[in-house]
C-alpha cells in the first residue's frame, strides 16, 4: 500500500468520524431534550478543532487525540448502564474510529514529513 493510499483512507476516515461523532453526539443530546448548556459544554471541545482539521494541520491532530479520550471515556461509561442506547454504542465506536484514524494519519504523515 503506498503512502499517498495510506494517507488518504486515514484522511477521509478522520474527517468523516469527526463530524459524525459531532452529528452523533448532538442527536443524542436532541434525543435527551438536554439544555443548551449541555449542548455547548458536549460540543465546543470538539467544534475547536475544526479550523485545524479543515485546515490539514499535523498539530491539530495529535491534540485532537487528547480530547477524543474524554469521549472514549464518556462513551465506555455510557455502556455500563444495563441497556445503553444505540448512540451510546455509536459514540463509543465513533470515538475509536476517530482516535485510532487521526493517529495512524499524524503519524504517517511525521513519518514521511508530509
């Protein structure tokens, strides 16, 4: 597999898992009749990265690894419950997906010094 392919299957596997997990998250929320506080403390932390990301910066998203760990957190904490929801399970898987996709992709691109 070349460094171009590699690249860009991470690439399109972060962008897409970001936003949505954000589209997931605000569901879940809707879904909850959360209140608005609630809606900015969830999403900000996520909605921060997102000039970074379109952007394409290498240090947007090692950081972004950071903070998915909260939601990875969130997530497996939402699954003890004894029947969690569907979004708390697509949250969970989200959250790897975005963790795992953004640090394959930061790392091949330090790497290859992309």
């Amino acid at each position: 597999m070349t460094t171009e392919l590699k690249l860009s299957i991470s690439r399109f596997l972060t962008r897409s898992s970001y936003w949505l997990l954000m589209l997931t998250l605000a569901v879940h929320l809707w879904m909850q009749s959360a209140p608005a506080v609630i809606y900015f403390i969830s999403l900000v932390p996520l909605m921060i990265f997102i000039p970074g990301i379109l952007a394409d910066r290498l240090r947007t998203l090692i950081w972004l690894g950071f903070v998915v760990m909260l939601y990875f957190y969130n997530g497996v904490q939402n699954m003890a419950v004894p029947e969690p929801m569907t979004l708390d399970i697509v949250e969970l898987a989200l959250s790897v997906v975005l963790f795992s996709a953004a640090m394959f992709y930061a790392r091949v691109r330090q790497v290859n010094n992309l």
